[in-house]
C-alpha cells in the first residue's frame, strides 16, 4: 500500500500481525489510549514507591525552573492544570502537599521556592523519571520518537482542523 490509497479501518485488535497492512488499519484512538494507559501507569507506579505523585513531581520542575523568583500557586495552576487529565484543584492539593512536607516554602505573597530537601527530592525523582525514559524508550531510535511525536502531532491538528470546520 502507498500512503496515497486510502486504508479501511478496522477493529481494534491487540493481536494484530506486525505488518504493514494489518497496522495501518489499526485505530489511533485504541493505540494512543492503551499506549497512553500503560506508560502513566508505570510512571505513577514508580513514583509511588519513592513517595512522589506525578503532579508533585511537575511542581518541583516548575518551581525550580523559576529560579529565585520562585512560582505563586496561581502560575502552578494555569500552566499544570489540565496537563494529562490533572484538574486545577488536584495541583493546589500538590502543592499544598509539597508545603507541607517541607519541600517548598511560601515566601512573599504565595510565591513558593524549593527548600533543601525539595532540591534533594527533585534530585532523587529526576534519577527515577531518567530510569523509566530508559525503560519506555528501549529499542526505540530517537530518529524513531521523534517520527512518532511528529505523527502525533500531525493528527492533533488535523483533528483541531476538522472541528474547526465543522
């Protein structure tokens, strides 16, 4: 088949033979999703076992991302919400978590800043999230993901395109 010649879908069958033919009729949505599943999964288990939620994880990048100007919880909102099914209550609860731990601090009007041992629960995350990019990533090219991110993408704006015109 040439990418020219329109492909019939079919359904969706996780046994489905590695060729060319039978994977092009696959559907986005059943392969996105189960791919989705299983590697938020594995994330959020590993994290688990040292303590940390995915959310929490994405505070510390942020805030230590801010530098010293440090983030308010407003910004925490506004640019994690939303991110992966995440409602803006759950990251104020993160948040509020991480404060109470010791791993941020409140200085100012709301702006919060790693403390020494948010640095050093950072540290501790970023050589797990490394482990279990390694482990996702496993026989895969980086020529590979990036062909992969690219198609993605693609389909988010012809899907966008599509709305809009409808």
């Amino acid at each position: 088949m040439t990418p020219h010649q329109p492909i019939s879908p079919r359904p969706a069958d996780p046994a489905v033979p590695d060729d060319f033919a039978a994977l092009a009729a696959q559907p986005i949505g059943y392969w996105s999703g189960v791919a989705h599943d299983a590697v938020i999964r594995h994330i959020r288990d590993g994290m688990a076992g040292i303590d940390v939620t995915q959310p929490q994880w994405w505070i510390l990048n942020q805030v230590a991302g801010a530098g010293s100007a440090g983030r308010t919880r407003d910004e925490l909102v506004a640019r994690l919400a939303g991110t992966i099914g995440v409602a803006p209550e759950e990251i104020a609860r993160a948040a509020d978590s991480l404060l109470a731990r010791g791993w941020l601090t409140a200085d100012g009007p709301d702006a919060l800043r790693l403390t020494d041992a948010g640095r050093a629960a950072k540290a501790r995350t970023k050589e797990l999230v490394d482990r279990m990019r390694t482990e996702i990533h496993e026989g895969i090219t980086d020529e590979e993901y990036v062909g992969a991110l690219r198609v993605l993408r693609r389909m988010i704006d012809n899907v966008a395109a599509a709305r809009g015109a409808a």
